[in-house]
C-alpha cells in the first residue's frame, strides 16, 4: 500500500494527510484533554507538525500504517484523523485509532469513520482482526468500539501515564457482520 484510499461516508471524506493539514493537527495535539484522552504527549510547537506529516508518509511508505485526514465537506481544516497502524509480526491485523478535534465531538463522526474504516481493513485488505486501545475513562471511544461489535479482551497500566487502559478485537468472524447489520 503506497498510497492512501479515499473513502467515503454520507457526511465525511477520508483521504491522504497533506501539508493543509499541520495547522488542524497542531490544534488537536495541542489540546490537553483530548491529547491524553488519547495517550498522545501534548504538542507545544507547530514545527512537530512537519514531522507528523513525513512519519505518516514514511510509515505508508513502509507498510507501517495507513492515516487518513477526515474531511466534512463545508469544514475548512480537516476535522481529524484516523489511522490503521500494522505491527510488525501481523501481517493480517491492524490497530484502529481516531482523534477528532473538539469542535467535532458528539456529532457521530468518528463513529462513521471507523465503520467505514473497519470495513475497509475487512473487505478490501482482507485482514482477520482489528485491535484498539483507550483508556478506562474514555467513555465516548469505549462506546465507539462497542458499537461496532469489538470484544474487550483485557486491561493494562499505560507505563507511560500510569493511566489504566482496556484492550480490544474485532475479528472477520464478527466484524463484517455488525457492520452488514448497521447498513
Ligand atoms: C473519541 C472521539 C474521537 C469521539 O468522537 P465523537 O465523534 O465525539 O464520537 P461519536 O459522536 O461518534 O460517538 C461517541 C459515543 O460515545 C457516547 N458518549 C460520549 N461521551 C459520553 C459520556 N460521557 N457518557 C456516555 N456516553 C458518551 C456518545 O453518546 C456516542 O454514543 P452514541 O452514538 O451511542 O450516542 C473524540 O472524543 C476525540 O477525538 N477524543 C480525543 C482523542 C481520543 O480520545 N481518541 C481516541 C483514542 S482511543
């Protein structure tokens, strides 16, 4: 996978992160709820946004990951992002994460992306699980992957926060079919 596919939803439009996109970034990573909601460290200067932009591209390049920027179409800046990140040993799983900026939040919108974005990684890469993370509290994220049928299959202490945090997979078996119910 070289380049980034452009999927759809009925409010969104998921395509390659660009250089359009570092400021929208900096605002997101830059906000401190919603940066350790995500686990994420808090960016405090906009350079870092030329090194999120190159590290997408290179773990593209690399097979590593695939980030897209979410569009809502009538929205100036790009509203957020959601990536599949590959490990090394696994070829056929991914790891699902998402971050909307604030302004975006309770709408639904990264509900849409990630049944979009799942379906993608069942249908057309084919993989057999897509696994997530998020922390205990984050409440909106936990009800996200319930939704689309994710399983919890166990809990840790992020050594990096000491915040504790829950395990998730979806696997093909399950996957395709809550979304075929969601259709
Ligand atoms: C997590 C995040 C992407 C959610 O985006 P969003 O577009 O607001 O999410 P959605 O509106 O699609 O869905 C959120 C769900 O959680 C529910 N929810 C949110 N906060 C809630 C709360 N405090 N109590 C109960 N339910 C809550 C919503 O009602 C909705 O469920 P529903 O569809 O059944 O009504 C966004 O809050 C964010 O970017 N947070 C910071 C970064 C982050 O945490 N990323 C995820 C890392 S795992």
């Amino acid at each position: 996978m070289k380049t980034v596919p452009r999927l759809t939803t009925p409010r969104l439009v998921l395509r390659a992160p660009g250089e359009r996109d570092i400021l929208a970034w900096f605002a997101r990573a830059s906000d401190i709820e919603s940066a350790s909601l995500a686990g994420d460290p808090v960016a405090d200067d906009i350079s870092a946004g030329a090194r999120w932009l190159a590290l997408a591209r290179q773990r593209l390049a690399d097979g590593r990951a695939i980030k897209w920027s979410i569009d809502q179409p009538g929205v100036a800046d790009a509203i957020g992002t959601i990536t599949l990140s590959f490990g090394a040993n696994e070829a056929k799983a991914a790891a699902l994460g998402f971050v909307l900026g604030r302004a975006h939040w309770g709408q639904g919108l990264a509900s849409e992306a990630a049944r979009e974005v799942v379906r993608y990684a069942f249908e057309t890469l084919a993989l057999e699980q897509v696994t997530a993370e998020a922390a205990a509290r984050n409440i909106a994220s936990l009800r996200i992957l319930a939704k689309l049928g994710f399983k919890h299959v166990g809990s840790f202490i992020d050594e990096s926060d000491g915040e504790q945090c829950e395990r998730f997979v979806l696997d093909a078996r399950i996957g395709p079919l809550v979304l075929a119910n969601q259709a």
